[in-house]
C-alpha cells in the first residue's frame, strides 16, 4: 500500500487566485465545496489519506496530519497554510505568480489562438469600450463573457448581441476591475471531452487518453466517463491529443508543474448549416479536476504520492477498453 498523505480540498481555488490577498471564503461558498468535495472522496483522496478541513483542525491541530506528505486540489496559500497547520509536510508547488497566469482565461485563449481551425475566435478585453465593441456585433446565439478566473460555471455570463441592458452592463464594469474578459460567441454543444495530465518539475508532460464528460446548464461538472475504443473519430482523437501536448508544453514553459486538465468539445457550427465542428481547447485547468483520478488510472497514486514523475513506465496511448487508464508521456522541451 502506498503512502498516507494530507489532503485540503479547496475547490474554491480559483475565488482565491482572483485575490490572493487575505483571502476568505463566504459561508455559502464554504457549504458548497463541503457538498462537492464528497465526490472526490476514494477517488483523488484513498480512504487511508487525511482530508484537512478546518473543523478537523480544531479538534486534532497539528496532530490532525503530522509528517504526511501535503498535497492540495490546488496550492493556493492557505490551502498551504492549512496542510501546515494540520502537521503535514507541503509537496514541491509552483508559485503563487504561476499559478494565477496559467489558470487565468486569457492564459488559455493565448495557448487555444492556433488551436482552433473551423471553430471561433476567443477575444480578450480589457476595458469595457473593447467589450462593448465585441458584442456589438452579429451572433446567432450572443455571447458567452467570462471573467479572468472562474470555475463550475462561476464567472460568467450569456448576453445578446448588440448594446448590454443596465444589469449587464453593471456586471460587465464589475467584472473587468477584476481583471480582462474572455468573450467568445455562444454555441450549441454536441457533446463535452476531457483529458488530465501530469508535468514533472523537469517538465516532462504524461496525459490520459480520452474522456467524455456531462455538465450543467450553467457549465458545472456532473460526471465523466471513460471514452470506449474508436468512439472518437481519428481526426478529433488527433486534435485532441495535440492540444493536450501544446498545453502541457505551455504550462511548463510558464514554470507550472503538477496536476492538469483540459476541456473541449464539438458544437453546431455558427454558419447554420447544422454541421458540427471540433473546439479543441475550452478550458484550462491547472489543478486537480474532479476526474483527474478516474483518468489517470493507476497512474494517479504514484503522481500524486510522490510530487514528482510516475514510476512505471509509459508508452504512447495503446487501445485498451479502458483508455483512460493508459497515459502517455511526452518527453520535456529542450533548448
């Protein structure tokens, strides 16, 4: 059996990259990464690790986790704070600097620009005469505005095409003291897909095969399945496994290392024809995600138990009834 280790599950991760500074969570947020986390329980977290919670850490303090290795669904300050306070021993982690530019949305509509073939263009705003300038114009469905960080359908919003009514616009001022937007158009999806990966500290780079994933009408995560043998056509397949290699080269030239996801998926093509087409890179992760574990397969234990690349081998992706147990490991850039 493999290593105990600590766990702090801090799905609110990015409310805090948005402002790190003297961060605290609300109640209401509080309850809803109570609710979640439940489903990462014999998943990410093994039924012989130790979740660190705050009301764990009242009752044990620093004896709650003393000597385990610390690990988090992303190593945002107090997330440390609180694997430190519980007696656990933090993994090696990126910085704080890195892990608010490669999980902020402009990161991702940067890495996604030669990605995107026959799907649509992302842009990224700034000021709010530059956002009322992009949805000014024609949209079948409107726009989808996102906010710089956000996660399970937080920080978004849809808004028609042409001049924002007075709540939009209130919101979109909001927003953008936050940080720049991401607008994108509005888009039937078909059908959702997600990948996870791993890059070492030297920047080798090992992903999952494909996955299939279910969100809500507000886009937060509901489930994921594992893709069966040919049930990707070759073509999405390839895409697919090319934006999983240019993010993961992406993150690590940034200094990230660690846990990583990404989510694409194939949606009507905004012409009207009814014809789908592939977007190859909707979201960037750079954390756990709720499938990660389930992903990875095997893999995942020895990842995440030693911070650092997985100790058995690895080969390109073979065909397998279970795909997402078979990652591949690309090796790192080199100068």
């Amino acid at each position: 059996m493999s290593e105990r280790r600590a766990w702090v599950l801090n799905l609110d991760a990015e409310h805090e990259l948005e402002a790190p500074r003297h961060y605290e969570p609300t109640r209401h947020l509080k309850s809803i990464v109570q609710r979640e986390r439940v489903r990462l329980l014999g998943a990410l977290v093994r039924p012989q690790d130790v979740l660190v919670t705050e009301e764990a850490l009242r009752e044990r303090g620093a004896e709650l986790a003393r000597g385990l290795a610390g690990h988090a669904w992303s190593p945002t300050p107090r997330a440390l704070r609180l694997l430190r306070a519980a007696g656990a021993i933090p993994v090696d982690v990126p910085t704080l600097e890195v892990l608010r530019e490669v999980n902020a949305r402009p990161f991702a509509a940067s890495v996604r620009e030669p990605l995107q073939l026959a799907s649509f263009d992302k842009r990224v705003v700034a000021t709010l005469d530059e956002g009322l300038v992009q949805l000014a114009r024609p949209a079948p469905h409107g726009w989808l505005v996102r906010r710089s960080f956000g996660a399970a359908g937080r920080g978004r919003r849809r808004i028609a095409s042409g001049r924002p009514d007075a709540g939009e616009l209130a919101w979109l001022v909001a927003s953008l003291r936050r940080g720049p937007l991401v607008v994108e158009p509005w888009v039937e999806i078909v059908r959702e897909h997600t990948r996870s990966g791993w890059i070492t500290r030297e920047g080798a780079v090992s992903i999952s095969a494909p996955c299939f994933q279910a969100v809500d009408e507000h886009g937060a995560w509901t489930r994921t399945e594992l893709a069966e043998l040919d049930a990707l056509a070759r073509d999405d397949d390839r895409r697919l496994e090319e934006a999983m290699e240019v993010v993961g080269r992406a993150l690590a030239a940034r200094g990230y290392f660690g846990a990583f996801g990404v989510d694409a998926y194939r949606h009507r093509a905004l012409d009207g024809s009814g014809r789908t087409v592939l977007n190859p890179l909707s979201e960037i992760n750079a954390r756990y995600t709720m499938d990660w574990a389930l992903a990875m397969g095997e893999r995942a234990v020895a990842t995440a138990s030693s911070g650092t690349r997985p100790t058995s081998p690895a080969a390109r992706r073979a065909p397998s009834r279970t795909p997402c147990a078979a990652p591949q490991r690309l090796p790192p850039d080199r100068p």
